[in-house]
C-alpha cells in the first residue's frame, strides 16, 4: 500500500474516519483541528521551499560541471573558428561565474534550504505536541472516553496549551532553527511533564487508548521508514534508497570509464595506432572524471548514505521501544515507553535538522 504522509496526526478526512470506526471512545483526542489548521499550509511551503532550494543546488551543480568540461575539452576546439571559440568560452565563463554565485553564495536556493528546514522544524514539533499531549493525557482522555463534560474539558486544556505552544514555536523558529543545528545540548523536546497518573488497568477503553497510538505512532513511523528505504524501480525517486543507488551506478561506471579510456591511451601508445592516443580520448576520459566529482557533489548535497544510515538506525530503535511498550504489564509502563518514544522522536529530528542544514552543493 502506498504511504499517506501525515496521515499520523489525521489531517485527512478518510484518516479521521477509520479513526473514529476503529478508536471511536478516544478518537476526539486524536484529532486536533487547530493543530491541523496550522500544520497543512507550513507543511506545503515546507515541500515547495525543498523542492526549489534543491533544484537550484542542482542547477548549480550542473553549470560547473559544463564549465570545467569545456574548458577540458579546449584541445578538440582549435580548429573551429575564432568566432565559435569565444563563444564558448563565454559560454563556460557565463557557467562558471553563474555556479559560484548560486553555490558559494546561497543565490536562490540557500534561502529556500532555510526556510524549508525551519518549517519542517515546525510541522515536526507540532506532531510531537499532538502525541505528547495524548501520551501525557492519558487518565484524562480515559476519563473522556465516559464522560461528556471530561472529554470537553480535556480538549479545552488541549487547546489552550496548544495556543501557547504554538505561539511561542511561530514567534522564534529560525533562531530555534540554528540553536538545534549549532547546539550539543538541545534538551528533550518535551512539552508536557511526565506525571504518574493512576489508571484502572481494568479500564474497558485502555486497549484502546493503547491501541490507537501503536498503530498511528509506531506503526506509521516504521511505515514510513520502510516506504522512504524502499528501492523503487523508477527511475528516479526521492526516496535516500535510490538517490544512493543511481549515484553510485553513475560513479562507478565513470571510474571504469576513465580506467578504459586511459588502457586504451597506453594501447595506442605501444602500438602507435594515433586515434587510440588522440586528444578525443583524453578528453572523454577528463569528462568522466569530472562526472565522477559531479556524482559526489550531488552525494554531498542529497546526503543519501546518511539519510539511509540516519533513517535504519531510527527505525531500528522505535522498534525496540515498541517491543518493550507491546511486553509492559502495567498502563505505567506502557505509558514511560510511549514518552520514552517521544523524547527519542524529537532527538532523531534534531539529528535530520544538523544533517540537513550543513549539507551544501558546492563543486
């Protein structure tokens, strides 16, 4: 089955009706219409400013790449007319000069890259808001569950904690934003205090409340872990899995190209067969060399081996937690593994952040 982003926090309508058939006694407390109202246009810009910022790295990646390859290539051009020549001279110069100033200088994507990791700082914390709200409110949501007039003052105290949550997370993200990237010490992204709040291990909606965040915190995360590490079959996808794939492939097939090109430079060379030791093959053989730093630049800056390892590690470790949540005995300790999960969600977001905001595409 195809994974639904976001389909965790229920912004969806067809989300939020399988919610309320399959949890219908707690399903109020998994739904948060302000919290979607501001999450749904942050979340586009944030998809919007990603796609750009790193169109345009690419962009500046490929203009490089076609300046050092013509001036490469200069040896293949001293029969064209003079005309031609400094056509494509200005050409690389144009290329060249164009690469560096969106490149080094940030031009056009550096700003895009910013703005698309403060706000997916954002719409990641205000997942965690919702499901620390839920793991923290577990004996009021119980309570909910039966009564009218607990369930609305649940949701009331929900609201003005998330208002005050959210004001405060809008009104400094960027400076947020550099903190995490910057700091050892980020704390643990915790919005509500641990309580030990007694609970009826008798009560009939416990499995649940339980229920209901395996399924739509453990469950959907290594979902969507397992859909993200996928290797597709297309040709090209965002997804780490592939990026990594189809970098490699083009590496490795430009080194064996180099190595075949200069075999047969040798070859010419003891046999004296002169096109085999012409200029066309030295150039060819500096053009996969410098594709082969092209593959590397675009290694640096999509960062996919490190999405890859960043992203089993991760999956690895919600699973452990969720074996441990699944073996508790005790609502307690099903409840410690559920904040345990949360403190470890928030700590893997401030890892992508880093990673993210020093990846570069600078060649």
């Amino acid at each position: 089955m195809a994974h639904v982003f976001n389909s965790d926090i229920l912004i969806h309508e067809d989300d939020r009706r399988e919610a309320r058939r399959e949890f219908p006694d707690v399903a109020f407390a998994l739904e948060n219409d302000a919290l979607a109202d501001v999450f749904k246009p942050i979340d586009r810009r944030a998809n919007l400013s990603k796609a750009r910022s790193r169109r345009w790295g690419v962009y500046s990646v490929l203009l490089a790449t076609a300046a050092l390859m013509l001036a490469a290539g200069e040896m293949l051009y001293d029969d064209l007319p003079k005309n031609q020549i400094r056509i494509l001279a200005a050409v690389g110069v144009i290329a060249a000069i164009a690469s560096v100033i969106i490149g080094v200088f940030g031009i056009m994507f550096h700003e895009r890259k910013m703005r698309w990791l403060a706000d997916r700082l954002t719409t990641e914390r205000l997942r965690q808001f919702h499901f620390q709200a839920y793991a923290a409110g577990a004996a009021e949501i119980l309570a909910g569950a039966k009564d009218e007039k607990a369930q609305a003052q649940y949701l009331a105290a929900r609201a003005v904690k998330f208002e005050e949550f959210a004001k405060g997370l809008l009104a400094d993200i960027d400076d947020r934003l550099v903190h995490l990237a910057h700091e050892e010490d980020v704390g643990d992204g915790m919005a509500f205090e641990e309580t030990q709040a007694q609970i009826d291990p008798n009560d009939p909606h416990l499995n649940q409340y339980f229920a209901a965040y395996e399924k739509l915190r453990f469950d959907r995360q290594v979902g969507y872990f397992d859909h993200v590490l996928r290797e597709d079959k297309n040709f090209w996808k965002h997804g780490p899995a592939r990026q990594a794939q189809l970098i490699g492939a083009v590496a490795v097939a430009c080194v064996f190209a180099v190595l075949g090109l200069y075999a047969l430079i040798f070859m010419g060379a003891i046999t004296n067969v002169e096109w085999m030791k012409g200029p066309m093959i030295h150039v060819f053989a500096i053009w996969a060399a410098i594709i082969v730093l092209t593959a590397r630049i675009f290694e640096e800056g999509f960062q996919p081996n490190r999405e890859i390892e960043r992203m089993r590690r991760h999956r690895f470790a919600v699973k452990q937690i969720q074996t441990r949540y699944l073996a508790a005995k005790t609502p307690a300790a099903k409840i410690a593994a559920m904040h345990d999960h949360e403190r470890l969600s928030y700590h893997e977001m401030v890892h992508f952040l880093k990673s993210n905001y020093e990846a570069q595409f600078i060649m």
